[in-house]
C-alpha cells in the first residue's frame, strides 16, 4: 500500500457565544467548549464506558470515574508507577470487558519498578460499583525509560490487542523472542488465541516503534497510530501477522535498503506518515451524526514533538471502503496543548478531548475538555440511564404521567403487565408522556423505553379503588 494522500488546512477559528462559552466552527456545524474535568493528574486514556461514564487513565498511577454530566470525578484505582509517572512510563491504556453486564472487568496496563528498568503489566480487575479490585496479572513485559506503548483494544471476537513499545532497544521490534516493538493479541483470560498468526505466540504483528493509538473502524479494520524518531510518524491497518519494518524501514519503502527489507519482508506500509513527526497519539473513529463533517474519519490526538510545535487534533478523512485517507483536517492547535487522547459520547456525539499541557512529556496543566454541538445534544438524551422517568402519580388510577430530565427523541415505550402481557405501545418524541389507565386493572406494571443504545425500564402501580 503506497497511497498519496492530501493535507488540507483548515483553518477554524473559536469565538465566543452569547452563554460566554467557546464555540468552534466546523463546517456547518458549531461545537460548544467545555472545560469538563480540570485538577486531575495527566490524563493518557480517555474512554467511554459501558457504564455511561467517562473512564481516565492517569500516567500518575491513577484510574478517574468521571460523570459526563458534571465532570465529577471518584478514584477508582491508585498505583506506584515507574518513576512516579513523570516521564514516559507510568499508568497507560485502559479497555473494558465487552460483557460488562455479567463481566465488569477493566484492563489496564502500567509500570512499575525503578526509574530506568521495570515491569509493564497488563491486569485485569473487578469493578465492584466503587472501585477496581481482584487484580489478576495478563502478562509482564519489559518497561523502560521510553517506549513502553501502550493502548488496549477489544476486537469484535473478544480478544484484546495491546500496543508494546520497543522500551527504546530498537532490535527488540524485529526479534520473535520478544515482545517489544509488537502488537500483541490475547483471550480475554489472558491466553493465546488459537489462531494468532504465530503459533503460541503473542505476537500479532512485529516492527513496531513505539505505537500509542488504537481504534477499530468499519468492518472491523483495526487503525493505529506509532511515533516514529526523527521522520514518518505513520498511520497504519493493523494485519495479523504483518510486518511493519522498524527499525529497517520508517514509513514508506522508499530508500533502497528499505525497498530490498520490504521485498524480503512484506513489509506493511502506512496509510499516512508524517515529517517530521508530529508525536501521534490516541485515535477513535468517529461516525457520529452530531457532527456530520467529522463522519467516516479517525480522529487523531496530536502531542506535537518534542519541541511541542505541531500540537492539534486531525481529523483523517477516509475512503468509503475505509483502506485510505483522502485528507486531513487540523483543528484546536491554537490551544499550544499537548493532545494525548479523545473519547466520543455515543448519544450525543460529543468529543472529549485529554489535554497535558505544553511540554514534553505532559506535565500540566491537564484538563479534559468537552466539544459538544449543542443543537443535536439538546435533542437526547445523553446517557441510556436518563430513559429512566420519574412516574406519578404512583401508585396512579386512572392515569400516570412519566416526565424526564431531558426531551427524548425516537424512542419507543411498550407498557407491560407484569403478567407478561402488553398494554400499551407508542414512541416518546418530547419531555412528557401520559397515558390513561382506567381500563386496567390493579396491579404491577412496567414501562420499557428503547432506543438505538439500549432499554431501561421503570415500574409503578395501578391501584382500582371502587
Ligand atoms: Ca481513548
Ligand atoms: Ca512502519
Ligand atoms: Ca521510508
């Protein structure tokens, strides 16, 4: 794959809205800025949860519980890290059991030990609705003062991907007796997939620097980010088994003694590469309606180098079959902040963006901002949870109403007996719904809200008095 793309600047500029917030044009589209989280530890994984909140990682030793609505936040984890989390190594990716209903586990992987030379361990814990606890170690890698990856993945078969960075040994990316420099695939339990590319193996593909983005796109294509040294930061599809030709090859084959390593290798070249690097970091796909100029594109966090000049985030255009980039937008470097991750609300379409300040390697002042268009936010509900009504009278006779915080909008309600039987149907499009209940008889009853993320219910009684 040698593709071309283009780079567009775009060139957005922020002003300020009536309400005395930011606002950020996009298109046709304008994002309202929030700081949502300021005061925290830096932030290095962001991610929306199967619990409806916004989960941090801090490169400090910490994992955040954040409640998306008000940015309050409780710590759910605190571990010693390498170095107390000041330079490279330190609290790192993080990824969440996909049957969280029956599984609440959440990975993370850290590392611990003396400045220069220490552990990165991949663990598993159980979220007991306060904190994670029960730690259960996956796997223990080398850690080092640099290059330690490392973002977490579930694939749609339920295994994980881990990033693992060559800990600065550049040799260690092309050895299949190590585990450094490799994208890594697991069960969930934490043993080899049967069919990995390289039988008992870990190792999912080889050649890899130091990569710190992972996302899945369309049809299961897995994207990630890897920094390069001086040139060619790339964006690369992840393929089982391939290649990706550090230290031989940076970004494209196209020097001699690179083409000869790729011939020999089949070596997988990027989507995109950068010179010089810019520090790529977390990416997520982003197809969200919310904002439609962003829809079918990976959105990149940006550090900006070591000299911190390139700091943004981009937004990376892509072909309909989702195989290349057609073009890059660049917004928000305006701030000068380090951008180390984004997450994405699923009702909404919000954009969390994880800030860790100016310079080299993140050391404040950090903050996760919200970017939110107001005018299709205002219209859901924001988190399934908020389905849930407050009914009264309760118990009622002859009608109840149900009331929500916020207005619904394409949502289907079915009220049942609990005898199983259904009593009524319909779909809530506004703040109120009231039905008449002077036919039913006395008894329990429960109403089912649905929409496109998911079901609550509430129950409330019908009482007969004559
Ligand atoms: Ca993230
Ligand atoms: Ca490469
Ligand atoms: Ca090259």
């Amino acid at each position: 794959m040698n593709l071309k793309s283009a780079l567009l600047g775009v060139f957005s500029l922020a002003s300020l809205a009536a309400t005395g917030q930011t606002t950020w044009e996009i298109g046709n589209t304008t994002l309202t800025e929030y700081d949502l989280v300021t005061g925290m530890q830096i932030p290095w994984e962001i991610l929306w949860g199967p619990d409806d909140h916004l989960w941090m990682t801090s490169r400090k030793g910490e994992v955040l519980r954040i409640d998306p609505a008000t940015g309050d936040y409780t710590t759910v984890l605190e571990k010693n890290v390498m170095n107390g989390g000041n330079g490279e190594p330190g609290m790192l990716g993080m990824a969440m059991h996909p049957e969280w209903e029956t599984t609440p586990k959440v990975y993370v992987v850290y590392c611990s030990g003396s400045s220069w030379n220490g552990q990165e361990y991949l663990s598993v814990f159980d979220w007991n609705g306060t904190e994670l606890v029960n730690e259960q170690y996956l796997l223990t890698l080398d850690a080092g003062g640099i290059h330690n990856g490392s973002r977490l993945l579930v694939l749609p078969d339920n295994t994980l991907l881990m990033t693992a960075g060559d800990v600065g040994s550049s040799g260690l990316a092309q050895s299949m007796n190590s585990l450094q420099g490799k994208t890594l695939r697991l069960n969930l339990d934490g043993s080899i997939p049967a069919d990995n590319p390289f039988p008992d193996s870990y190792i999912y593909t080889l050649g890899n620097r130091n990569s710190q983005g992972l996302a899945l796109g369309p049809n299961g294509i897995v994207y990630a980010s890897e920094h390069g040294q001086n040139s060619d930061d790339e964006f690369n599809i992840i393929e089982a088994g391939g290649n990706y030709g550090w230290p031989q090859v940076e970004g494209f084959c196209n020097t001699s003694a690179e083409l000869d390593f790729c011939e020999e290798n089949n070596v997988v070249e990027p989507l995109k590469a950068w010179t010089p690097c810019i520090a790529v970091n977390g990416i997520e796909y982003y197809n969200h309606e919310a904002i439609p100029e962003w829809q079918h594109s990976v959105l990149l966090s940006v550090l900006g180098g070591l000299g911190g000049q390139y700091e943004r985030l981009s937004v990376l255009h892509l072909t309909d079959n989702g195989f290349d980039v057609t073009s890059e937008d660049q917004y928000f470097s305006s701030f000068n902040q380090r951008i180390r991750d984004i997450a994405v609300n699923p009702y909404t379409g919000s954009v969390y963006v994880a800030f860790n300040g100016p310079s080299y390697p993140g050391s404040g002042p950090n903050i996760i901002k919200e970017f939110r268009n107001e005018a299709f936010a205002s219209s859901v509900a924001e988190r399934p949870s908020d389905l849930k009504p407050m009914a009264f009278p309760n118990p009622c006779s002859d009608r109840i109403q149900f009331e929500w915080e916020h207005e619904l909008r394409d949502v289907k309600y079915t009220v049942y007996a609990f005898t199983g039987e259904s009593v009524a149907q319909g779909q809530v499009n506004n703040r109120q719904l009231t039905l008449d209940t002077k036919g039913w008889s006395s008894g329990s009853y429960f109403i089912a809200l649905t929409h496109a993320q998911g079901t609550r219910t509430a129950t409330f009684q019908v009482v007969r008095t004559e």
